[in-house]
C-alpha cells in the first residue's frame, strides 16, 4: 500500500481499534471495587452512608506519621519525583536486609508486575498461575501475547506440584499469591521454598505478598533471604493493603540486583510519585499502625466468621485481610447489599460464581454488612 493509498483509506474509530494485535483486543477488563461515590450517584445515597468492603483497603485511613509526611511535601509536588526513589529503597533496603539495587519501585506492585512480564514475556511464551488467582497475572500475560497457562486449583489454593508440572520449556514466568487474593487461601514457607526451588533456573517466580503484613510474624516466609539463594526469585509487597496507602500507588519487588536492572529498564523513568515516596518511609517507620491493623483485623475476621455462621454461609479460612463467603445466588445478593449501600466484591470473574469476597472493616462496617446480608439472603 502507498502512503497516499493508505491516508485515503476511510478509517472509523472501530478500524483504528482493529489495528490492535489479536492479543490486545481479546483482553477482559480488570474489574474493580465500585468506588462509593459511583454508588451513590447510581442509587441516590448519600457516600457517608454507605459502605465500601470490595477493594481489601484498610478501613482505619492513613496513620497520623503518614498525613504529617504528606502535608510536609506539598510544596515539591511542582517537581519531578525521585525517579531513583532514593530514600524509600534506603529505607527499605536498612529494613530487609538487602542493598538497595535489588529493589524496584512500582506504582502499586501491579506495576512490579507488568514489569515482570514487560521484560520477561514474549509472544510464544508462557506463564503460569493458579486458578482463582489475582486477576492480574493472566492481564499481564496476555497483554505481552504470551500464553497464559492456568493450573486447576485445590482446596481453592494453589496446588503448587500441579503449577510445577505445568511448566515447560516455554514458561519464563510463574506467579504465586500467598497468601492468594480472592481466596485469602496461604502456603507455609517451607512449602513455597520447596516450590522456589524446584524451578528451572531459566523461570523466573514472582512470589506475591501483598498480604504479608497480616500474617502473624511467626508465619511470614523467610522470602526476602531466599532471593540470595534464587536469582530467579521476585517477591513483591505492596503499601496498598496493611499500610493504607492505596490510592497512593506503590509497591516494590526484591530480587537479584541484575533482574532490578532489567526491570529497570522498561520502567517510567517517575513511576512513583513524591508524595507516595514520602508516604511510604514514613508508613515504614510506623510499625505500631501494621500492628494495630493485623490486630483489628483478626478481631473482624472473628467477627465475621461468626456472623457468616449464625446465617449458615460457608466461607474459606484465610490468612489476609478479606474472606470469601458463599451466598449461593451472589449476583443477585451482590444486587441487595447494593441497594442497602454495602459494597462487596462478587468474584464470578475469578470463576466462583456462588461467592462473594468481603474485605474486613472496622467493626460497625462489619456490622453493617452482616445485617445488611441477612436481609439480602431474605429478601
Ligand atoms: C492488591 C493486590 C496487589 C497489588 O496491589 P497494588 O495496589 O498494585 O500494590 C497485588 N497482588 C495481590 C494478590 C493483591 O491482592
């Protein structure tokens, strides 16, 4: 086609998109938490009404160190960020015990993610997952044109041999969730090392642990000292969950230095911003505030563990900071607790139709969402 032939051709909007490879187009949307003020703009409610346990945030807010951090950076939001992220990998290299070129920043760990795939996937290749596991892993693959490869759960978990065995000569990725989202479901560490280990030196494992903080210190994996042992190791954290940082965007991933330099290089060059950067050292700072939510969470955990079996719901044991519940019809008693102002998450897109995921509130929103099922399974 010539140049001139080719500006004459009529294209629509439709045609445009068309030009998108086969990959691209053939992605389903992550679908989101609705945010409340979608919510009450739909139903008419009033947002302080309602309330929201569909996104696994930490219903408490940002603690007092990370407000006053923030409103002490105001005045540099007209610059560029830190694109080196100096001080958070400082902080966090003195933390976990590694140096600071083996941590790559990431707007959320999402973003560690896609990078992971950004620099590792191809066309042709494959990755593997679980699954029910975190949306993002088949995203990410397919949006390199790699071939997603998801291995049948059990007991709703990884089954971590099965995932094993489904690698081929092909997969240069795998992704492991523990504990998993929207299952909630957890591997003890020496089960994660074994899995780690028995890996082809040429896969690289992303072991994802945005829930680490609400395990019990004594059931954390040793994960972060594994990556001297594995060099295809990545394990990534995020501030999103126990440190309340969610709309802030940033996570980070520790691996070998010589991975963190490939990441690196597909990365936006100010992929964290400023006022994340600075959230962040001082969430980290904060040990008390990580406590006091693992602890508020057990306790809401207990709380709606209790209430799902006084309603005769079954629901999956977990180790983070959200339960999934079976409700038999849960669109329709996803439907009902909307118009009661109560968001949840239904997970039929994860491919388990009958459940529904609840993140942990404070404990009248706890409350809340419990009477407003009751009703909901009544009505
Ligand atoms: C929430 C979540 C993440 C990432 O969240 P970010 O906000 O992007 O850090 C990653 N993995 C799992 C399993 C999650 O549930």
């Amino acid at each position: 086609m010539t140049a001139a032939s080719r500006s004459a051709d009529p294209m629509t909007a439709a045609s445009i998109a068309g030009l998108a490879p086969d990959h691209v187009r053939r992605i389903a949307p992550y679908v989101p938490g609705k945010p409340v003020e979608e919510l009450a703009r739909e139903l008419g409610l009033d947002p302080a009404g309602i309330v929201k346990l569909a996104s696994n945030e930490n219903p408490r807010g940002p603690g007092p160190r990370v407000r006053a951090a923030i409103a002490a950076a105001v005045d540099e939001i007209a610059r560029y960020p830190d694109g080196n992220g100096f001080a958070l990998k400082a902080a966090l290299a003195a933390r976990l015990g590694v140096g600071p070129a083996q941590i790559v920043l990431g707007n959320g760990s999402n973003d560690v993610l896609e990078l992971v795939s950004l620099a590792f996937l191809e066309p042709g290749d494959a990755a593997v997952y679980a699954q029910h596991a975190f949306a993002v892993y088949p995203l990410a693959t397919q949006a390199r044109g790699a071939a997603g490869i998801e291995v049948p759960a059990r007991d709703f978990g990884h089954d971590l041999a099965a995932m094993r065995a489904a690698v081929t000569p092909r997969t240069r990725v795998v992704f492991v969730a523990n504990p998993n989202n929207p299952t909630g479901t957890w591997h003890p560490p020496a089960e994660v090392e074994t899995f780690v280990a028995s890996m082809p030196a040429d896969v690289v494992v992303v072991l994802d642990e945005a829930y680490n903080e609400y395990l019990e210190p004594a059931d954390r994996a040793p994960s972060i000292d594994w990556v001297a042992r594995y060099p295809n190791l990545v394990v990534t954290r995020t501030f999103s969950k126990a440190f309340g940082l969610a709309a802030l965007r940033v996570g980070y991933g520790v691996m070998a230095a010589a991975v963190a330099d490939i990441l690196n290089r597909v990365r936006q060059p100010f992929n964290v911003n400023t006022l994340a950067q600075v959230a962040a050292v001082a969430a980290l700072d904060d040990e008390d505030y990580v406590d006091e939510s693992r602890a508020l969470n057990r306790a809401g955990l207990a709380q709606l563990a209790a209430g799902f079996d006084a309603l005769g719901l079954a629901h999956l044991p977990t180790q983070a900071n959200f339960v999934l519940v079976d409700v038999g019809d849960a669109a329709r008693v996803n439907r009902a607790l909307l118009r009661q102002g109560v968001i949840v998450r239904p997970v039929g897109n994860y491919g388990l139709p009958t459940w529904l995921r609840v993140t942990v509130g404070l404990a009248q929103e706890n409350a809340r969402l419990l009477a407003a099922l009751k009703g909901a399974l009544a009505s």
